[in-house]
C-alpha cells in the first residue's frame, strides 16, 4: 500500500495519546494525498465503476468471499506472481448486496499474506476489506492498479487494464 499501510492503521488506535496523534495526523495527509492522486484514477475508469465504487465507499468492510482466476494458458506460480492469469474476478459482500469486480488484461497479481501461517484458503478466515487504493501506473498504455489492505494485515494488488463491477446480489 502506497497510502494506507497497516501499520499506520493500527497507530491511530494506539492507547498512547502521542502515538495514536501522530498517526491520526500521518493519516489524515495520506489520505489527502491519496484523494488527489485518485481524482486522476478517475479519468480512467468507467463512470459506472466510479459510481458504485464511490457509492459504496469503496467496499470498505465488505467481506472478500471469493478470487476466481482464469487464463488462457498454463498458470504457473513464480513465487508472489502468478502466469498466465488474463481475468481475475473479486466477489464482495457486505452481508446485504454482493458485487463482482472483474479485472481484464491483468499483468500482476499478488497476494501478501500478514504472516507465513495466513493461507489464502484457511477455512473460517473471514477477509474483511479494510481500505484500498486505485492508482493509474501507465497513462499511456492505461495500465491501472487496484490494492486492498485487509483487516488481518494482508494485502491483494492487482495491475490490469480493464475493471468492471456489478451487484450480483439483491436483498
């Protein structure tokens, strides 16, 4: 996370009064300059996107139910990156609606556990969507960023070209 690292997180609930100010001030100029540098992410994306997006603050507290993965050839694990993965499919659900975030043309995927003993795939680990962020990485090419930060510390980044969002879900 380029704005919103956990560590910074946590600080601004730390029960030292001057811990806990530094952070919340830290914090507060990240998130400023997190804004800015979203406004021109905006540019990029669909305005449908953009308006469930906001709308839902940025799925902040939704659940991450699933991360479905395809390609078109053999997909490979090289360490933290993954080959061969064309699309990748985020479903979110904040226990009302769900949605489903495809990302087309995905060049990266990476996902950082909190700790060696945090598998992705552990039964009953819930992943709850704590913040993210949205970054243009080439604007000549329209290469985006999308990374999540989630509640046990792990982080998700994908680079793509191409997102999209809909709610497959209705109460």
């Amino acid at each position: 996370m380029k704005y919103f690292e956990y560590n910074l997180w946590t600080a601004t609930s730390s029960d030292a009064d001057s811990t806990r100010e530094t952070a919340l001030k830290a914090w507060k100029e990240r998130a400023r300059l997190y804004s800015e540098e979203y406004q021109k992410t905006r540019e990029h994306l669909s305005k449908t996107f953009v308006k469930v997006y906001e709308n839902n603050f940025g799925f902040r507290g939704c659940y991450l139910s699933d991360l479905l993965l395809s390609g078109n050839t053999r997909i490979e694990n090289t360490g933290s990156y993954i080959k061969g993965i064309t699309t990748c499919k985020i479903l979110l659900s904040d226990l009302v609606d769900s949605w489903q975030i495809t990302y087309s043309g995905i060049e990266f995927i990476n996902y950082q556990p909190a700790s060696e003993n945090d598998l992705w795939a552990a039964p009953n680990r819930y992943r709850i969507l704590e913040f993210s962020e949205l970054l243009v990485l080439d604007i000549d090419n329209n290469k985006l960023s999308h990374e999540f930060l989630l509640s046990n510390g792990s982080t998700l980044l994908l680079h793509f070209t191409r997102v999209s969002v809909k709610k497959i879900n209705k109460p």
